[in-house]
C-alpha cells in the first residue's frame, strides 16, 4: 500500500507559506488559523471520548502492516531528523493524560521537498489519517494538551525526541492506535512551525539478554554491599510481573529459603520518564508485588519490607537509553 493511492490533493496556499517560512500578509494569515481550526473542528468530542481510555476498547485489526514503522510518505515529502530507537519510553496524548508506551519508536519531522511547491500541512495530515485509520487505526485523541502536562514532560524527552513532538505546546496532537493479536503500534502527530511532527512506537517486551542472579550469587552481594539489584521486568508502566522474571523470583525465594534469619527490603526505583508522583506510586506497587509473590510462595510476610523510592535514587545517567534501563530496578536490601 502506498500513499499515493490514498493522497486527497487537497493544498491550501496559507500552509504552503507556513510550510516553507514565507512572509504572508494579513489576510493569509486569518486563512491559516482557520485552516487549523478545520483540522481540530471536533477535538473537543475526541477529548471527552479519551477521558475514560482502555486500549482494550479498541477492536483488533488483522491488517498487513508491512515493515516499522508501516507508513510511507506521499511524493514530494521527506523526514527531517529522523531517528530509529530499537527500545525507547515515550508519551503518547490520550486526551486526558499521557500514556506512556515501552517498545520500537521511529520519530521524526515531516516536511516538504524543496521542488515541491504544492505541499501543505494540511495534506500530509490527511495523507497520514486515511492511511493509518485503513490500516486498522482508532483516532483515540485530538486535542490540545494542556501546558502543564506537556511542562510535566522530562527535558531528556522533550530534547530527544523534539522533531517527533514537534509543538505540542501551541498545536493539537493527534494519538492513533493499531491494535493487533500480538502488538499495539500508536501514532502521534503534531504540526510544528514549518513542519509537522511524527512519532510511532510499537510495544513491545524488552529482549532481556541480562540472566538470573543464583541463589548464591545474591547471597555473595548482600553480604559484601548488604544490596543487590535484581532483573526483575514489568508490564508498561503496571506493577505485573512479567513471566520471565519468574526464574529470578525463584532464586530469591531459594535465597530466603536458605537463610532462615534473613530479613529483606524491596525497593522499587524507576527512571525520571513521566511524573514524578506516579513513578513514586509505581515503584511501590512494583516493590509490593515482588513481596506478595515471595509471601505466596511460603515467605513470612515479616520478613520483607516493600519501599518505593521513584526515581529519587539514580544510578546511571538518565539521558541515555542504557541509563534509563539501570534505573528502572528493583533493589533487595539486607535488612
């Protein structure tokens, strides 16, 4: 599938001069705010839709998606700073708050080739919808996202993935979302000044090549720095812990087992991605579920402390995707 079956040719000459920085006078530019407007006509209703989002209420989609990140631009259209990212946290508007999605991304800023001055916002916008929404897409949001929680958004993101973003702070974002068996793959789309913004992320577990600490070998570490940090993975942004972590889990509880007089505090830490408070609650209720599945296997509950330290407790640089993934870990501390 490709995008010229489904470009409209709809062009409005006010977005071509945004497009390409021109000097318009007053009467082009009471033009360009309509034609925006026009864009966002009922992001109000999408909004009050989006207030009670559940992905789960977006039906499957069986479409062939093709290869990451499944678009393809219309003639006379190119990416501006592009970047792939093979494992990457980002926020996706889902008109009442961001939704924070753990996988694949691609982002990057779409513009207008220099030969082709015929473009316009408004027709990669439109290019962009039909092809996504024939893919099995659900428009989730369309609205305008309100400056604190676009301020809430940390500087490592906002910096990383600004041509992504594009202005978030002065134009509406888009928010789709691709539903399939196996994968949910989410679109954000936003103007810029002279471009429009792009990103796609698909979910997707992180490959985990880091192996379970034994028995002894947690044992080892407490003893030497009375801490030990644990691989133990969740579900984007929940406290579920996910399957493969269960051979870790089982050498804590051998660990446990084995030292009948030990005493252990769970402490969740996250990354500074996202509010500050929610990540305070999330690495709580991470530390909590690491206790309760130690308590369902036979572990005096008195025993072990659950404690959520957020992200307050770095031990890597979070500017850096590797920084991010130390950061985010839960810690077994000799009580």
């Amino acid at each position: 599938m490709t995008f010229q079956k489904t470009i409209l040719g709809l062009s409005l000459s006010c977005v071509l001069a945004l497009i390409y920085g021109c000097t318009k006078p007053a009467s082009d530019q009471a033009e360009t705010e309509v034609s925006t407007s026009e864009i966002t006509s009922d992001s109000n209703e999408t909004a009050k839709a989006s207030s009670d989002f559940d992905l789960n209420n977006i039906p499957i989609s069986t479409a062939v998606l093709g290869e990451f990140p499944y678009i393809e631009l219309p003639q006379g259209y190119r990416y501006q700073n592009d970047e792939n990212r093979k494992f990457e946290r980002v926020p996706f508007w889902t008109g009442h708050d961001f939704h924070w999605v753990e996988g694949k991304l691609f982002s990057s800023g779409i513009t207008a080739k220099s030969d082709y001055k015929e473009g316009s916002y408004l027709e990669i916008q439109r290019n962009l919808d039909a092809v996504i929404k024939q893919l099995g897409g659900v428009e989730v949001a369309n609205s305008q996202i309100p400056k604190e929680l676009a301020n809430s958004l940390p500087d490592a993101i906002r910096v990383q993935h600004g041509s992504g973003l594009a202005d978030i702070y002065n134009y509406p974002a888009q928010t789709y979302v691709i539903r399939q068996a196996d994968k949910n793959i989410w679109f954000h789309l936003a103007q810029s000044g002279h471009y429009m913004g792009l990103m796609v992320a698909e979910s997707q577990p992180l490959n985990i090549t880091a192996k379970a600490l034994t028995s002894s070998a947690l044992k080892q570490s407490l003893d030497q720095d009375s801490k030990v940090s644990v691989q133990i993975n969740f579900a984007t942004d929940q406290a579920d812990i996910l399957p493969d972590s269960q051979e870790q889990i089982d050498q804590i509880i051998a660990l446990l087992k084995d030292n009948d007089d030990l005493k252990l505090g769970i402490y969740g830490h996250t990354d500074n991605t996202g509010d500050v408070a929610h990540n305070l609650k999330l690495s709580e209720q991470r530390a909590q579920a690491v206790v309760t599945a130690l308590t369902k296997a036979g572990i005096d509950t008195n025993r072990l402390t659950a404690k959520g330290f957020g992200d307050t407790q770095p031990v890597a640089d979070n500017a850096t995707e590797d920084g991010n993934a130390k950061n985010r870990r839960v810690e077994l501390v000799k009580l």
